[in-house]
C-alpha cells in the first residue's frame, strides 16, 4: 500500500525538506573492514557531529524558503525562538507556549497557566512535572509531580530545588498526548512562569500536517551490514498527531534493534515486524533515529527491504562503499558518490515524491561489488599459521642436531612462501579486496610466522 502525500503538505514543506544535508554519513561505529580500503578510520562522534552542523548550515538558505510559504503567523519549524536555547529558563517560547523567570514567582516555584489555541484559560488541565537529577555518586534519577489547573487555568509546584544537578520538564497530558516545553533549570533568586497551549489532537495522519525525511546508512563490516536509520518529521499545523499503529517494517533477518533516545515527546518503540512510533508529535521538527544489522554473508552483492513510514516527502540511500562497490535503489536517481568530511568514500542515492511521484511503501535497493574475503586469503591465513608453528619446530630441533641442512631448506623455502603471501595481501589492500581489518590481522600473523624463522643467537 502506498502512502498518498497531501499536496499542502508538499507546498509547505519542499523547501526545507530538499536542502537537508546527509545526516548518516558520519554515523559510524568502529572500522569499516570489508567496505573502506582504507586503514585509517574515523571517529563515530566527531563524524556525527561534523555531518549534523553541515547539514543545519546547508538547510538554512532552504528553510527560509520554507518558512515563506507557511501561513501568517505560524510558528518556526524549528520549534524555538531565536536565543532560546534548550535548557534556558531565562526565555522560551515555541508553538506549545513560554517559559520566563521573574521575581514575581518565589524562588523554587514553577507556576503554569494553561490556555487553549484562543488563549482562553482551561481549567481541569493535567499538567506533569519531571524532575531529572544527575549524580555520578547515586546515579541518575527520575520523578514526577502532577497538578491539575483551577478555574483561572492555573497550577504551582513549589519547594523546587535550584541545585544545578537538577533539570525540569513541564508536560501537558491532554487526550492520551503527552507534550511540553524543553527541559529547564530553577535559580536561587527568581521563581518560573510557564504558559503551555493545549492543542487539538488528531490520529489519522490524513487530517494532520505532517510529513517524514527518511534516510538510510549502510556500513558493511566484516560479518553484518550495520544500518543507521533517521527520520525526520515536519508538522506544519497547529495541531498535535498522535501515531495511531504507525509500523515500519524490517528485514526478518535483522538483528540487535536499538532505538536511539531523543528526548523528543514522539519516540521509536522496537515492535515485533520492526519499529513503532509512540507518542506525540506537536507542531515544529523533530529527529528520531534507530539502528539495526543484518547478517552478512560472503557474497559480492545484497539486497534489502527496509520500510518507510507514511507521507516521506524525501528518501535517500547511502553506504559506505570501496572503489568497487555499487548501489541502486528502485525508483530513485542514479547513485552519485560522496565523501565525508573525514574522507570517507561513500553512494548516496536521492528522491524526492509528491502528488506526482509518491512514495513506495518499502526501499528495494541493491549493493553490489562488495569485496569478499577470497578462499585464498582464508588459505593465507591458515598457512601462516601452520608455517608459524614450523617455524618454531625448527628453531628447537636446530638446537638439538648438529646436522643444519635438513631444517636449513625447509626453514628456506618456508621464509620464502610467507614473503609471497604477504605480497600477495599488499595487492590486495592496494586493489580493495580486502578491508583493513582483515589486512591488519592476516599481516600479523605472516610477520608473526617470519620473526619465529629468523636463526636465533647461539
């Protein structure tokens, strides 16, 4: 089944959809043996970090586009007024409402007016307090305090700690839809005004203004493809969408599913045909990602299924790729390659979908050329080995016997087949056919064996 796109969706989203950079190319996780030929490998967090300022930086110019054509007076995309970091308690604002410190409020008082989409106060409201503590001595902690509004639409929570350990989140529990305002901090000498806007709540996706960016990163490693996926979902309406049975399907061989913590009041639940989406997803961006792996065999070529969720405006493909490697994904553009700030070789295949070109249900893609671990490689290792424990033989029985020629030729003719078969792995590092792992530990072992052949001192 195919997933219409809403032509007000793509009016609205196109510009800042199309200029997001790849946010997979730097989320790696150790060395890429098969893939990379190369020996040095980059750092998982340093890449991340490098692939998400480099895609803020070229979303910028798209996103003002974007924010061109969304109605008068609807909130950023973003989700936070300019200067309002996460965090801050001195200002913040979003299209869920406001938070501000004032000497109005006694210190370690938070006091929350709820209102609704008219600003009319709403009375009865249930209002969360979660309060998060750090401490490397106990360990991390969590709590929660609730309150409902009175008649003027107001709830307080006081003897508040302002400890610098301690965080606060303020959410609204509105129709099975929890959601709130960034975490922030108390200080010793102002109390918190907060005024959070109780949206409408809507299920169906078809009635919300929501759309997804999809995108998908392949690592082959020695044995497991390692895949990193990343959505990001733009709700450009003034009402909160609620995941109702939003499934997204995985290979059945996959493996080691791991939802990756966000912080964001919309989450991926791992599920028994793949992942879930729970929670609540209000108005603004938000980035959810999760990885799994799947087996690899020895084979120069894979194919893949991997699920997309409803209304993706923008997919892309990537992996990481050596010299031979090869990549088509049916129904996008051609694979074009791309290198990460680190250098890392990489394909990366695109596609935009809209009433015209909509979206499949699932990415069918193939990776071909992948290097393989040849059987001669295998018969390196084991020969090497077996040569290595020759060689220890003969430095003992040299020790023994007078007479030298015997072992002397076969010590000769040992030093010379481990010499070849390290020339042989120098040509195939240099032609990709191996990656640096597997180089690394089969030249360890043939030098190992060289070193036990060496004569040693009387």
């Amino acid at each position: 089944m195919k997933h219409a796109f809403p032509r007000q969706i793509h009016a609205a989203l196109v510009g800042a959809c199309l200029g997001t950079s790849l946010l997979l190319l730097g989320i790696l996780s150790g060395p890429t043996a098969l893939a990379d030929s190369a020996s040095q490998q980059p750092n998982e967090a340093d890449l991340a970090e490098s692939a998400l300022n480099q895609a803020d930086q070229s979303n910028d110019d798209d996103n003002d586009d974007a924010a061109e054509q969304l109605p008068p007076g609807h909130p950023s995309v973003d989700g936070q007024s300019e200067g309002a970091g996460p965090g801050s308690a001195a200002s913040q604002q979003s299209p869920l409402g406001s938070l501000s410190q004032t000497a109005a409020v006694a210190p370690g008082t938070v006091e929350v007016h709820v209102v609704d989409n008219a600003n009319q106060p709403v009375a009865g409201a249930s209002v969360v307090l979660q309060i998060h503590r750090e401490s490397v001595a106990e360990g991390n902690t969590e709590r929660q305090q609730t309150a409902v509004t009175d008649g003027s639409g107001m709830a307080r929570f006081g003897q508040l700690s302002s400890d610098s350990a301690v965080s606060y989140r303020l959410l609204l529990d509105s129709n099975a839809a929890h959601y709130g305002l960034p975490p922030f901090q108390l200080t010793a000498q102002r109390g918190v005004v907060v005024t959070l806007r109780r949206l409408d709540t809507v299920r169906d996706i078809g009635k919300a203004l929501v759309a997804f960016e999809s995108m998908v990163f392949v690592e082959p490693r020695d044995s497991v493809f390692q895949f990193e996926v990343l959505y990001r979902v733009y709700n450009v309406g003034q009402s909160v969408w609620v995941p109702d049975e939003v499934q997204v399907n995985l290979p059945s061989d996959r493996q080691a599913v791991t939802a990756q913590a966000s912080g964001e009041d919309v989450q991926v639940q791992v599920s028994p045909l793949g992942v879930r989406l729970e929670g609540a997803v209000t108005p603004g961006q938000h980035q959810l990602s999760f990885t799994f792996q799947i087996p690899r065999h020895n084979t120069s070529t894979a194919s893949f299924e991997v699920g997309l969720p409803p209304h993706v405006m923008q997919a892309r493909v990537g992996v990481a790729s050596s010299r031979t490697t090869e990549l088509s994904v049916d129904g996008f553009q051609e694979a074009r390659p791309s290198a990460s700030q680190s250098g890392q070789r990489l394909l990366v295949a695109v596609q935009t979908f809209d009433q015209r070109t909509r979206p499949p249900a699932e990415l069918r893609f193939e990776i071909r050329g992948l290097p393989t671990l040849g059987s001669g490689r295998v018969v390196a290792a084991v020969v090497a080995s077996s040569l290595a424990l020759l060689g220890l033989l003969f430095a003992l029985y040299r020790h023994r016997r007078s007479n030298q020629d015997a072992p002397k030729v076969l010590q000769d003719h040992a030093r010379t087949r481990l010499l070849n078969e390290l020339a042989d792995l120098e040509r195939a590092k240099v032609t990709g056919s191996v990656g640096p792992r597997t180089y690394q530990d089969t030249r360890t072992t043939l030098v190992e064996a060289l070193v036990r052949l060496e004569p040693v001192a009387e």
